[in-house]
C-alpha cells in the first residue's frame, strides 16, 4: 500500500517538476533492529517514481560497509541527498511528518545546486576551514524542527566542510538522552555548541562560526562539560531511586 495518498503525489510531482540537474538518493538500511527502514525505503521510492531527475540507490549498513563508511553512516534508516558530489545532507530516521516537506525542499535545493541562503551569510560560512557537524533532534509532529533541519542542510550545501544530520529523537532515544534533548528542534554543533529551539539564519550562522574561534570553543566545552556532568548525575540519582523503590 502506498504511503503518499494521491493528493500528496500530485503536489509533489508539481514541486519536483522544475528539478534543473540531477539528484541522487541514497537509502541505508538494515535487516535487524531498525524500526522504519522499510518504510524509509518506500518513501523514497515513492517520492523518487515522481521525477524522471531523481535516482535512487539502496545499502545495506552491514553488508555494504565500504559504501556506508565514506558515507559516514553508523545508523539506520539513513537517507543522502547528493548530486556530482556528497554535499554532507544526511536524515538518520524517517524523514516524515513535518520533516517530509524538508526533504522535498532540500531535494530542490540540490536541483537547483544552491544553498538559498542570504549573500552574507555564504561570505560568512566561507570562513568556516574545519570539519562541521550537525545533529538537529526533531520529532515528526514538531512543526518549528523543519527551519532548523533546513538551515542546517543549507549551510552544509554551502560549505565543503559542513556535514549535516536530521535525527529523529524517538527513533535514537540513547542518542538524545546523550545530548540531553528534551525539546525540539534541538541542534548539536560539533557536539559542544547547542541551540534550543528555532532560531534566525543570522543567529544560526553566527553559532556556526564559533567553530573557527578557539576561545569560544573552549567556553562551549566547559559548558557542555557541565551538562554532561548534570544528565549524568540525573541518570544516576534516578536509577538509585529505582532501586530502593524495588
């Protein structure tokens, strides 16, 4: 049975019908422990069947490690969005909801082989010379999650040095509870930089460019530090209590 109902197909067709260049997806999945591989891999089916500019590819992470590892692909479902080159867009978890409409926008994005982002804001990420992560944490009803998702894709489309991941909370609890997400959008820059909520494309890129001072890296780690210290103590104080309860 398909997963887009007719109205969702035509209105995505229509969106997908300007693609000006080539645009390939990437689908990585497993057999075991991954709750919507095969629904992710549906969905792109689906979405790719509506545009004669979108190829699709399948891998498996375990079985196609070579493939995986030059992806940087360490779970599952995982989705790459890319056209002559990888331009670092990733979605770990079922790109659905809310952050459906990121993935039709940025597969536009990559048509169009532009970023869309403001010419300040590219002079300003061309500073950026070291390797950038990014984890935004959302959940398919979230409707704020998809302007960082997007911000996030853009800025990686923008910079050689950007990787950008959307994460779906509910499908990678360990990781958020890593993190300490309890709201989203939540965005990890190089895991010590965080930012609550949505937020404007200058306040995003002026935390992105931290990256490049050593000094206010130096405060995020201290800070991020702290918190780690914090959910830790948090996790550890609840398990005791657990126990005694027991």
């Amino acid at each position: 049975m398909a997963l887009l109902d007719a109205h969702t197909r035509e209105e995505v067709r229509r969106l997908l019908s300007d693609l000006k260049n080539p645009v390939r997806l990437l689908v990585f999945t497993q057999n075991i422990d991954c709750m919507y591989c095969r629904e992710t891999q549906q969905l792109i089916e689906e979405v790719a069947s509506l545009s004669d500019q979108i190829t699709m590819e399948v891998y498996n992470q375990v079985t196609d490690p070579e493939i995986s590892e030059r992806y940087g692909i360490n779970k599952t479902p995982a989705v790459v969005i890319e056209g002559e080159r990888d331009y670092g867009i990733r979605y770990f978890g079922i790109p659905s909801g809310y952050e459906f409409g990121s993935l039709i926008e940025d597969i536009r994005m990559v048509g169009a082989r532009d970023s869309g982002l403001s010419p300040s804001s590219r002079k300003r990420l061309a500073q950026i010379q070291t390797p950038v992560h990014i984890q935004v944490f959302v959940t398919p009803t979230c409707p704020y999650c998809p302007r960082m998702v997007r911000l996030a894709h853009q800025a990686a489309m923008e910079s050689p040095w950007i990787r950008a991941d959307m994460v779906e909370a509910m499908e990678f609890p360990e990781l958020a509870d890593y993190y300490g997400v309890y709201g989203v959008p939540r965005t990890v820059i190089n895991e010590v930089i965080h930012i609550e909520g949505a937020v404007p494309e200058g306040y995003f890129i002026n935390e992105l460019i931290k990256v490049m001072d050593p000094n206010a890296m130096a405060r995020a780690q201290a800070a991020w530090e702290r918190m780690r210290y914090e959910l830790t103590s948090t996790h550890t104080s609840h398990h005791h209590q657990h126990d005694e309860e027991e």
